[in-house]
C-alpha cells in the first residue's frame, strides 16, 4: 500500500516537468513579450531592446527554457517580469484566498446537494425528484460569471446587503463568490448523489438486510449509504482540486484577489513565469488532491484496497481453483 | 421479477418488425420530454444560426453604431432593448449563435477525432503504446481545463480559429479516456475474439466490431462537450480572450455590459440566458440520448 | 420430527406487478401451509412465480410495482400482511429468514462478513454488540468458516464459501421458517452438495422449517417431505414426497420427470416439454399448461381447473381427472 502511494507521488513529478515545459512553450509562441508591456509608450525600439537584454528575454528560448527548468529543479519559480517579487511570493500570497472560496464553495455544494440528491433518489418518479432535477440541471447549465453578476446586481446593486467586489468584508465578501462557484458544483453533485443512490438501491444486498429485520432508514443511511458514497467521494475530490483552476472567471466578476486573476493579470502582461508558476502550483495541487482522493476511495471501498496492496505485493488474488478447494 | 416484454409490432406481412439498436433508442427517447425539449431548441438554434446570417446584414445590424439610439430599454423597436452604441441586442444575440454553435462543433469535432482515434489506439494495442498515450493524456488533464485554454489563446492570439484550436484540445482526454475504456471492455469480449479466431485484421475489427459497441458513450459525451465548450468559448471571451469585439459573441457581450449593468442590466442579462438556454438544451439532449443508448444505465 | 403446530399458512395469495403498460400475473390464487419441522419443495421452472411468492412471504415483494392483490399469510401466527412495519421488522430475521438464489450480490461489500451476521444478532437478541460478534464468529464457525476469517470482506470469499455466509445470516437468530430460493443454482455441483448438507443439519438442529425453492426435482428427492409444484403462478399439484414422485397426476408434473435424463437409458431420446412457458402478462382463460399439455382436451382451453383432492395429502389442478378411469402415464394410480 504504502508503495502504491510512494510510487504515484514519484509519478507526479515527470508531469509536472512536462506541463511546465507545455506550458512554457507554448507562452513563448505568443507575440510580443515583457519588455513590450514594461516599456513606456514612447520607448525606442533600441530602448526596448536594452530592456529586453536586460531582463534576459532576448536569447533563445532553448536556453532560457533550460535556465527555467533548472531553477525550477532547485524550487525556484523564477521572479516576475514586471514586479520586483518572486514567483513563489506573488503565489503565496493570492492562494489563500483562493483557497478559502474553493473550500466554501465545496462545503456549500456538499452540504446542500447530498441531502438533496439522497431525496430525489428515494423520491424517485415523483414531482419533488422531477422538480430536484430540473433544478439541478439549470445550475449546471447556467454560465457561472453570468450568475455571479445577477446575482451582484440583486444582492450587491439593487438591495445593498452585500459587497459587490473585493474580499475586504470577510464572511459578507465570500457569500456571493460562493454561491456563484457553488451552485454550479452543487448541480453537478446532486445528479451524482441521486445516481449514485439509485445503482445502490437496487442492489440486492439491501434486500438481504431488509430480510434480516434492519428498518428501513437504517438500510438506507448505513447500508446504502456507504455504498452510494463510493463515486460521490471521487467526485468532490475532483472538484475540489480543480477550485484554482475554476475560480478565475469568479474573482474576475468579484475582484477577488485570488490566483485566478493573478494568472490573467499576467497573461495580459507577458509575465510568462508567474504564469507558468501559477499553473505548475495549481497542477501540483490538483495533482495532490486526487492522490488523496483515490487513498480515501481505498480506505471507504474494500475491494480497492485489496487492489492496491495486491499491486504492491505479487499473488494477493485468490485463484479459482483454491477457492474451489475451500467452499 | 417478471421481465418486462416488449409487444412485436407487426408489419404489412405480419411478421414480427425488428428494429435495429438505434431505432430502438430513438423509440425510447421520443418518450423523454426533457431529451425532445433539447433537440427542438438546438434544431431551432441551428436554423437561427444558419438563418441569420442572411435575414440580418452584418454592417448594419450587427454592429452598426447608432448612438441616438443608445442604451435603450426594451421597446416595441428594439426587442430587447440597445447597447451602449445603439446595437439592437437581440440582432446581435441572434446574430452570435453563430459563433458559440461554431466554437462549439468544431472544437468537439476536433477532440472527437482525435481524441477517439487516440483512445482507440491505446486501448486496442495496449502496452507501450497505451502508457504513452495515456501519460501524455494525464498532462493534459492535470491542468484545469480553463487555464489550459487561456494558456493556448493568449498564446496564439485572438481569433475564432485559435479559440476553437484551444477549447478542441482541452477536450481531447476526455475523449481518449472514454474511448480507451469502451474499447477495453469490448476487446475482451468474446464476439471479437471470434472475429480474430476467423482472422479479421486489426482495424477492421477496430473499425466494424468495437467502435459501433463504443459508439454510444462517446454520443452522449459529445453532445455534453458541446455543451461545455460553448460555456468555455463564452467564458473566453468574457474575459477577453475569445472571439474579439465588435463581434457580438453572447460571452463578449455580458463582459461588455458589466460597466452598464446597475442601470441597463438587459445587456447582460439576454447574452446570459442566451447562453444558458443553449447549453440547458444541449444538456437535456445530451441527457436523453444517454438514458435512450443504453437504458440499463437509467434509473 | 413434525409436530401439528402451524407454522405458516398462505390462503389464496395473488401477487401481480403493475407496469406502465401492462400487469404481471406473477402468483395466482395459491394456498398451501406448513408445519413444525417439515420441509416443502416449491417446484417449477423460471418464471413460474416461486420467487415472488417466497418474497411476499417476507412482505419484500417491490412495491412499486408489486401489489399483493388479495390473500392472507399467516407466519408463527402473524398475518405478514396486516401487521405494522415495526412488527414486521421484528419478525425477519427472526421467525423467518430468507436464503437468497445468487449470492455474488446478497452481501454488502463494503462490510465485512462478521458485522454481517452479528447485525442480525444485535436486532433482534438482547446482548452487547461484542456477544453478538461473539455469536457471530460462532456461527462461521458452524458453516464451516475459520472464525479468523471474520474480519474479511465478502469480495475475499468464494460463491461456495458466500452462500455460507448467508446461510450463517439467515439462521443466525434460529428462525422457525426458513424460506431458500434456489440456493444452489448459482454453485459448482461439487459445492451444491455441501451446502445442501449443510441446511440440512443446521434445519435438524434447530428444528426449522424449511420452504425450498427449486426447479431441480433431484434436489427436491433428496430433501423435501412435501411437493407444491407451480406453473405460470398456480399450484398444479401437490402432496407428501412420495405423491408426487411415485403417484404423478398432473401432465405438467409428468412432463418434469420425463424431461430428466434417464442415466440408466443413455440411447433414449430427451423428452423435453415442448413449447413455452405463457407470457404472465397475456394469460390464457382456461388452463395454462394446455398449449403444451399432450392429455389437452377442449375443455381445457376455457375452463380453469381447480384442486381437487385425491386423498388427504394429495391435490392436483387438471380437468381431465372429472373423466372416471383418466390418468398419466407415468405414476402409480391411488387406491
């Protein structure tokens, strides 16, 4: 087991080497570059191009290529073009933020699709399951910086009772950012949740223990349940590891100061390694998340523990004549 | 439990109709308000896509400026009221289904072949072959799809083509994933080993034997990614990285009408439904076709 | 050792599954008991109601769509049918226990086999939860499980050893009435010998009563005392073991018997009952088996035959017995 886990996280790094350089290259294609944006309006082009040497910019992208990568090696996200911090600096310090509207926003969607989509599963064919799903399926259907800015205008605009930007406010600021990232996960994971619940319900084994005399809400809260939460697991672990990623058009509707505007601030300007350095930071930690999720989706299902330590150690399966030989 | 069993329809010799696999899923998906909801909406939105681009003229239309007209709330002129150049909003709404229903076909088409020619590839020949496809496919599913395609814009430049070059290959993995695993399920089957048993070549079993059973996945998954690559196309261009103004795509649009929205929300809120109303409809479509394929997955 | 207490009595019990377009008639009309300690074979082939009768037995019958349209059943004294949801829950489990056909499904992954049997225990006995695991273990034990392996998962046994398992469960709290729906279908024949023994010794012990549901009359040979054989939902014949074994009435019963391979005529033809089973949705008005039956006469077509009695024991459903003198080829002829 304890292999398994080691050997993914080595994995980890040849991906991380290949999205940075994707991600490098692919930046450099672009025209123009920082020296373009840094430079005042009325440089010369000899100005430019003293400012280009000066930042580097001006020899081949082999070479800087290779600099980036071997700096990167040693942990260093190189500096920012046009701002005198680190990489890992300017990172740090918008990721918090980011962080705290992911995690809201999945505690949002968790806490309020599980009852739900558990409600329409034992509805099922009714009006309350038909109405739980049209529902959900105009949450995922709604653009989610449109439903930020409604819901601005209502809320923020219109009524005044919360922020319409900035993450000044605390509790107040991350309200409306969060319903807007949330409600889009939450149809998502209702749709899981009932799905998920239908395949268990049907399974045999409930039968088995209604048989045994277990009440009804017993076997589903304990026997479904557990069952059923096998797939919805992997599934908010999905969500929230892609919340870096996700949350750009959010903070964009909100200025919110978090690593998604960070990433479009720089793309705008050039800044080619805080770009890269967010993306390889985000990576990393999507990357993370989904290690944990499969380790957890090994811990609640038995059977895909057995698969795990059986890869680490040759011969964990049982063959099927032994188990003849045992019935 | 008794089965439930279907009553043979009888045709003119009164010999039991059989119809074929699709026929079938067609019959089944008539029944589904939802799925048929979805498919008049999108075939209306093709009609007004295709339509528009000759009952309305660009220049004048679309983004002729026409500033005494300017911010206007809904009116009997002005359906949907005017932008801050004096546009008719709803011209250009209509006038900018091109774009998204574009966007979003050819950037599908572009993961749909790729992506299940990849798929196919890696889970037939199996071995090296598939652990590279399938490395190369982890990288570029780890990066968040929009990051990856904001990556690839602003690298390539504004302009339709490179959005849809962009949004095509964020959607590739998913594509190669689901083909990979359709395939591998099927590969084992017994009814492709006795094709190879009679010695059918490599791809033409790929070809006549495991994708017709594949098909059905990769159906629903396309009509889904159509779904989520105009939701993405629209996303781009909120943010100034997709299709380039004056040209009225429905995610431009909103972004336009931020500045504006506290006294003329109009502007952002009919691009907004515009774009919920197709994806909605492309997502009960997308729906319906899943639940009609393959009925054992309904619930 | 049979005693006369009653300790399940099914009167007129008809069982349909309501679907969108057209109605199931999965059990209809049928009655029959059972006392202390005896065991009955409820014989036929798929799709003749077995199941669903065992399940409404149980009041597990999938409501939607089932609907238990009329009958009374009567199990340790309590009518399955009247008696509120808590009592119910009481009662399975408890006094009657099911074995279910496939046990690749019957047991939930995600809990080991020990939890599973010792929550039976736990419901429906007054002691700790450690007693109960306690038992349980025991009760590995007595299925032939090293109690060690408790602590596995049912994903890490083999479909032999799972049925054990759901043996162990349903006889964990010694149910009076123990109903198993074709316990052995889904085994090896190597195994299906053992567990067969192994219901059978534990039913000795405790002194059950057993409802054994099976299409294979060699089975039915080895362990049943009593016969009701069923077809398209109905009861068409039944009596002690050597009624319907030795004094075969009904053509249908005839049919089975004849359909068996006979291993001391291996140059015989099989005689296979041609034909189908009806479609349970589109029954016919008169008897069901008469498209199939070789004795067929017109009447057949229109009239349902009802069970008559033949001696105190023995019942069958057929209207040609009305004419003096008629009977099967295959049987001995009552006295």
């Amino acid at each position: 087991m304890h292999r398994y886990v080691l050997k993914r996280i080595i994995l980890l790094i040849p991906v991380l080497l290949g999205v940075s350089m994707l991600v490098y290259c692919i930046l450099d294609l672009a025209p123009g570059d920082a020296a373009d944006i840094l430079a005042p309006d009325d440089a010369t082009l000899e100005e430019k191009e003293a400012l280009r040497e000066e930042l580097g910019l001006n020899r081949p992208v082999l070479v800087r290529y290779f600099e980036y990568m071997w700096k990167l090696l040693h942990g260093d996200l190189g500096e920012s073009y046009l701002s005198p911090v680190s990489v890992w600096s300017a990172f740090t310090q918008k990721a918090p933020n980011t962080l705290k509207l992911g995690l809201a926003s999945v505690i949002f969607a968790v806490g309020t699709s599980l009852p739900l989509g558990i409600y329409a599963a034992r509805h099922r064919g009714s009006w309350k399951d038909a109405i739980s799903m049209i529902l959900a399926i105009l949450g995922l259907s709604m653009p989610n910086f449109w439903l930020g800015l409604l819901l601005m205008l209502l809320f923020a605009l219109r009524l005044g009772w919360l922020p319409s930007g900035g993450a000044d406010m605390g509790l107040r600021s991350l309200i409306l950012p969060t319903i807007t990232i949330g409600t889009g996960m939450m149809a998502t994971l209702t749709r899981t949740t009932r799905s998920s619940m239908l395949d268990v319900i049907r399974q045999d084994y409930l039968r088995t223990a209604r048989a045994k005399g277990v009440t009804e809400e017993v076997v589903i809260k304990k026997h479904a349940l557990k069952n059923a939460l096998i797939p919805i697991i992997t599934i908010i672990g999905t969500m929230l590891g892609g919340i870096l990623g996700g949350a750009t058009l959010t903070e964009s509707v909100f200025s919110w100061p978090g690593v998604g505007r960070l990433i479009i601030d720089s793309l705008n300007g050039r800044d080619t390694p805080v770009v890269t350095g967010c993306i390889i930071m985000t990576t990393m930690f999507f990357s993370v998340v989904l290690l944990a999720v499969d380790l957890i989706y090994a811990f609640v299902d038995p059977r895909i523990k057995a698969q795990y330590a059986s890869k680490s150690k040759k011969g964990g399966e049982k063959k099927d004549g032994e188990k003849a030989a045992e019935a | 439990m008794a089965k439930k069993q279907q009553k043979p329809k009888l045709d003119a010799n009164g010999e039991r109709k059989q119809r074929s696999q699709f026929g079938e899923a067609w019959h089944r998906m008539k029944k589904d308000k939802g799925a048929m909801l979805g498919l008049a909406v999108v075939s209306i939105l093709v009609l007004v896509a295709i339509l528009s681009n000759f009952l309305l003229d660009y220049d004048t239309d679309v983004v002729g400026m026409n500033t005494k007209e300017r911010l206007q709330s809904p009116n009997a002129k002005h359906l949907l009221g005017t932008d801050e150049y004096g546009r008719d909003i709803l011209f250009r709404i209509l006038y900018g289904s091109r774009y998204s229903l574009s966007v979003g076909l050819v950037a599908v088409a572009i993961a749909l072949v790729a992506g299940v020619t990849l798929g196919a590839i890696a889970g037939y020949k199996g071995g090296a072959v598939e652990e590279v496809i399938m490395r190369l496919t982890d990288i570029f599913s780890s990066v968040p799809n929009m990051l990856m395609a904001l990556v690839v814009v602003s690298a390539l430049g504004q302009s339709m083509l490179n959005l849809m070059i962009a949004i095509g290959v964020t959607s590739i993995p998913q594509f190669v994933r689901i083909t990979r695993a359709t395939v591998l399920t099927v590969r084992n089957q017994e009814y492709v080993e006795s094709a190879r048993a009679i010695g059918l070549s490599t791809p033409k079993i790929i070809i006549s034997h495991i994708l017709p059973n594949s098909l059905s996945p990769i159906i629903v998954q396309t009509t889904l990614r159509v779904a989520s690559a105009i939701i993405s196309a629209s996303s781009l261009s909120f943010l100034g990285l997709g299709i380039p103004a004056p040209n009225p795509e429905w995610g431009s649009m909103l972004s336009g009408g931020r500045k504006f929205i506290r006294d003329y929300p109009y502007m952002t809120l009919y691009p907004g439904l515009a774009i919920m109303i197709t994806v909605l409809s492309l997502n009960l479509l997308g729906d319906g076709l899943r639940d009609a394929l393959d009925p054992k997955l309904k619930n | 050792m049979m005693s006369n207490e009653e300790v399940l009595k099914v009167e007129n019990l008809t069982v349909y599954y309501e679907l969108e377009e057209e109605t199931v008639k999965a059990v209809n009309d049928i009655s029959f008991s059972l006392h202390k300690g005896e065991t009955i074979g409820l014989v036929g082939e798929t799709g003749a109601g077995k199941t669903t009768t065992a399940l409404a037995l149980l009041r597990l019958v999938p409501d939607p769509p089932g609907v238990i349209k009329s009958g009374k059943i009567t199990v340790c004294g309590n009518d399955m049918l009247e008696v509120p949801v808590q009592k119910l829950e009481e009662i399975r489990g408890k006094d009657i226990a099911m074995i279910f056909q496939d046990p690749m499904t019957s047991l939930n992954p995600v809990f080991t086999v020990a939890e599973q049997i010792a929550e039976s225990i736990e419901i429906h006995e007054k002691v700790s939860k450690h007693e109960a695991y306690e038992k349980a273990l025991e009760m590995l034990e007595m299925v032939g499980i090293p109690r060690e392996r408790g602590g596995e998962y049912p994903h890490q046994f083999s479909g032999g050893m799972k049925q054990r398992v759901v043996i162990a469960i349903a006889l964990a709290c010694q149910p009076q009435l123990l109903i198993a729906d074709e316990p052995t279908t889904a085994l090896d024949v190597t195994i299906q010998a053992q567990v067969l023994d192994l219901i059978k010794n534990l039913k000795d012990k405790q002194g059950t009563s057993v409802i054994m549901i099976t299409h294979d009359l060699g089975i039915v040979a080895e362990t049943c005392d009593k016969v009701a054989v069923m077809y398209a939902g109905r009861i068409i014949e039944t009596g002690n073991l050597d009624d319907v074994f030795n004094y075969t009435l009904h053509p249908y019963t005839e049919g089975l018997f004849n359909s068996l391979p006979n291993i001391n005529d291996r140059k015989a033809e099989l005689k296979p009952i041609h034909g189908l089973m009806p479609d349970p949705t589109n029954l016919p008005a008169g008897c069901a088996f008469e498209p199939r039956c070789e004795y067929a006469c017109e009447a057949c077509k229109t009239q349902q035959p009802e069970l008559v009695s033949f001696t105190d024991t023995h019942k069958a459903a057929c209207l040609r017995y009305a004419e003096p003198g008629f009977h099967v080829a295959r049987g001995k002829k009552h006295e």
